[in-house]
C-alpha cells in the first residue's frame, strides 16, 4: 500500500513539473512574440506562468535556454504543419501546388494574424542565426526538403539537385522575411484567399527560377 501511495506522489510531482514547464515555454512564446528576444525579462515569464524563478533553473538552466526551448517549439510546430501539407502531394503535383503546400502554415499565420503571427516573427527572426541545440530539428529540414525536391525534380527535368535544393532554400528564406516585412503586415489584412493568390505565385516563381521562365 505504502509503494503505491509513493507511486501516486511521484506520478503527481512529475505531472505538476510537466505542466509548470509547458506554462513557462507559453508563457516565454507569448512575450517573445510581442517584445523580442531583448524585452523578455525572467520576472515577466514567471509572473504569467505562476511559477518561481526557481523552476526556470530547475527546467532550462537560463533565461535564454528558456527561450530558444520556446521559440524551438515554435519552429517545430511549424514544420510539422508544413510537412503534412506538403505530404498531400502526389506524384503528378505541380510547382503551384508545391507552393500553396510549401506557403500553407505561412498563409495562415498571416491570416489569423495576432499572436500566430507574432510567433512566426520570433521564429523568423531567431532563424537567421540559430540557437545551438537546433540539429535535433534536422529531420524535419530534411523532409520538407526531400518532399520539396520530389515534385520539382519531376517538374524541372534536367536541373540539377544542388540548384533545386538552393530554390527551396530561397523559398524558406522568403517566408522568413514576409513574416517581418512591412508588405507581411499588409498581407495580414487580407483574408486567407487572398493572401494564397498573392503569395503562392511568387513562392513558385522562387521554385522555377530562370530554368524555364525563359523558355
């Protein structure tokens, strides 16, 4: 009786641990995304999470561990949306279509705007130099890539694999800037739609490249 009570308790601590550090990554999201990296302050992350400084040491070590861990998330979440979208597509899939899957979780940041928004630009921004601690996410690069370079090796015959792999690089890059572009705001205005017919064009013009816009 008394190993199961202690079973219960550790099962309890480790469930409140897991709970206080999921409310310190949100929490370090949601100021990340309004202020920056530099205007988040270790007393603002705890004061929203309800937690004590004490948990962010015990959790992450430090402030800015904290914050690559929650901006990371982030750039997870993204490619896990980016890669099912992309997944949907099918041998015969077009440039378009490889775009409108490649733009998809950029499409609807923009469109919902608020904090979806603002968690792409604290992604975007941190993404030009990356944390240490990103290979984890390797992985999931390197399937959108793959994916990615199915449909234009099928739709670019002939172009060789490095030029494609640098086109999708470009692609990635684009998206990186649009979410902290002024034009990324104005897009923001507009419904999803709208945003898809703006946007998906030049994101397969960026795939196509000169190889056979000229011809």
């Amino acid at each position: 009786m008394t190993s199961v009570v202690r079973a219960e308790k550790k099962d309890l601590r480790r469930e409140t641990g897991r709970r206080t550090r999921d409310g310190l990554l949100a929490a370090a999201l949601e100021l990340l995304a309004q202020r920056g990296e530099e205007g988040v302050t270790l007393r603002d992350i705890t004061d929203i999470a309800g937690a004590n400084v004490a948990a962010v040491s015990y959790h992450f070590g430090s402030l800015k561990a904290l914050c690559d861990s929650a901006i990371e998330q982030a750039l997870e979440q993204y490619l896990d949306a980016q890669i099912r979208a992309l997944d949907a597509l099918g041998p015969t899939s077009t440039l378009q279509e490889l775009a409108a899957a490649f733009a998809q979780p950029m499409v609807r940041a923009l469109a919902a705007g608020g904090q979806d928004l603002a968690v792409m630009r604290a992604v975007a921004r941190v993404s030009v130099g990356p944390p240490q601690g990103w290979e984890r996410l390797d992985d999931k690069f390197d399937q959108t890539r793959r994916i990615a370079l199915r449909v234009l090796t099928a739709n670019l015959p002939g172009t060789d694999e490095h030029e494609l792999i640098f086109r999708t690089r470009c692609a990635a890059g684009l998206l990186n800037w649009l979410a902290m572009a002024p034009i990324g705001t104005e897009l923001a205005a507009m419904p999803a739609r709208q945003i898809e017919r703006q946007l998906v064009p030049v994101v397969a013009g960026a795939f196509q490249g000169a190889t056979t816009a000229g011809q």
